[in-house]
C-alpha cells in the first residue's frame, strides 16, 4: 500500500483535479490546491496538467481523475516533465491518477525526471468501456546524463491496473530502490539506459499496427500484442532527447494526431 501520510516535519504540497468531457464539451471540473488544469484551445479535447508546486518531493501527494465519455476524446498532457526532488526520511511522494475511458483518452504527459535521493510512488487504475480507445505513454529519466547527474540513493514506484468491461486486461510494475544507477547497469535490466518509455495501446484491432511500429523502432525498443485489442512498447535510451527522437514519432503514429505543443522538441 502506498504511504500517503504527510509529514509533520516539513510543509507539503496537495493538489487534485476532476474533470469530465462529454459529447458537448467540458461537463466538469473541479480542482483544488497546487494541480490545474489548462485548455489551451476552446476545444475541450486537449488538456494541459500544472504542478504548481514545482514537483514532488516525500509526503506530497497529487490526485487525477479524468472521465471522457463515448463518442468524445480528449489528450491530457503537462506543462513541463514532472520532477521528483530528493525527499526527506518518511512517506513517499505519492502521484494517483483514476481513468474511466467510454470514448478516446491519451495520456501522454512528458517526462517524470528522477534526482538522487527521491521517494516517488505513482499509481494508475484505468477502466475501459467495450469499445473504448486509450493511449498511455509514460516515460522515465533516471537523473540528467548531460549535468552528471546520478540516483546513488533514490526509491521509484510504479503501477499501472487497465481494466476493459471490468476484467483485467493489464497489470504492470516497477520497483527501483538504493543504487538506481547500478541497477540500470545490468544487462539484463538496462544495459546502461538512463531513459526509459512505456507504451500502451488498448483499442479495438491494436494488434494489427505491430509490424508497421516495429519498423519504427531502434534495437533498444520492441513492441508486442498481448491480445488483438491490446500493444505494447517498450523503449530503452542513453538519455531523454534520444528517447524522444524515437518516443514521439511512435506517439504521433498510434494517436493519429500531433501531439500538443508541449512536447515539441
């Protein structure tokens, strides 16, 4: 169970937003302390998430909730990479994110940078209509390899539950702690990669697009169906603009659109 608790030790920083989209544009909103939500069109089908706060450090906690209704689609995005600053001794800094998805949602927020000494929890359940579409692409960059930057002494948690009609279709995990950097040395783990991508697409006849993202692909990279509605992708690299040479051609492909004009290079 993630530890959630704040610290008395220290200020925290909270922050939550709801938002729902239907078929006549935003049909709810709700948010409160350091998370915002931006539309930086008057088409609600693009939003733009804003940690206030400047990132995420122990015993912080940010809460998403994102309902997108059939026949309505929506990309939800940041404003910047996300930063998850070195951390006090007690509860991890905790990010939840709750998707139900009954017409189109990508999420594709840009890059969760990791410094030395962070404790950083995330937690994401999706829940999926029959014939819902849904885009993930999460990616990772374990310190700065231009500042030298290096995780020594850092703790990194992830979880990610995708659910269609209620059964479980997904269910994936990621648990870094102590020498991060040492870790993603072995072979077997990373061979040295200090950036890292996940990609998700569950929607009616993913598994039909395989071959043309394979072709798109580096050798640090391979994508796999896991059904004929549901891909996956993952994407290894030396640092993060190389990541996203690669990362955001992929992305463009499988959402069949631009991606916001956050994530230009």
């Amino acid at each position: 169970m993630l530890d959630a608790q704040p610290s008395s030790l220290q200020p925290r920083a909270f922050g939550s937003v709801r938002v729902h989209v239907g078929t006549r544009g935003l049909a709810g909103l709700r948010q409160s302390g350091a998370m915002k939500l931006l539309f930086p069109r008057r088409a609600t089908t693009e939003a733009v998430m804003v940690n206030t706060a400047g990132g995420i450090t122990g015993g912080d906690r940010f809460d998403i909730e994102a309902h997108v209704d059939a026949e309505t689609a929506l990309t939800l995005t940041t404003q910047a990479c996300e930063r998850a600053y070195a951390a006090q001794p007690g509860p991890a800094g905790v990010l939840s994110v709750r998707l139900r998805v009954d017409g189109t949602l990508n999420w594709l927020p840009q890059e969760t940078l990791l410094f030395d000494k962070c404790n950083f929890a995330r937690v994401m359940t999706v829940d999926l209509a029959p014939n819902a579409r849904f885009l993930l692409g999460e990616s990772i960059c374990f310190g700065r390899l231009a500042r030298g930057e290096r995780l020594l002494d850092a703790r990194f948690r992830d979880r990610v539950v995708i659910r269609r009609a209620g059964h479980l279709i997904y269910r994936d995990g990621v648990d870094l702690s102590g020498n991060v950097n040492a870790i993603l040395d072995r072979p077997a783990v990373a061979n040295g990669a200090r950036a890292m991508a996940s990609v998700v697409l569950a929607a009616p006849g993913a598994g039909a697009v395989v071959q043309n993202l394979r072709a798109m692909l580096p050798d640090r990279a391979g994508a796999s169906t896991l059904g004929p509605d549901l891909l996956v992708l993952r994407l290894l690299a030396p640092d993060g603009f190389d990541l996203r040479k690669t990362l955001i051609p992929v992305l463009k492909y499988l959402a069949g659109q631009d991606l916001p004009a956050v994530w230009r290079l």
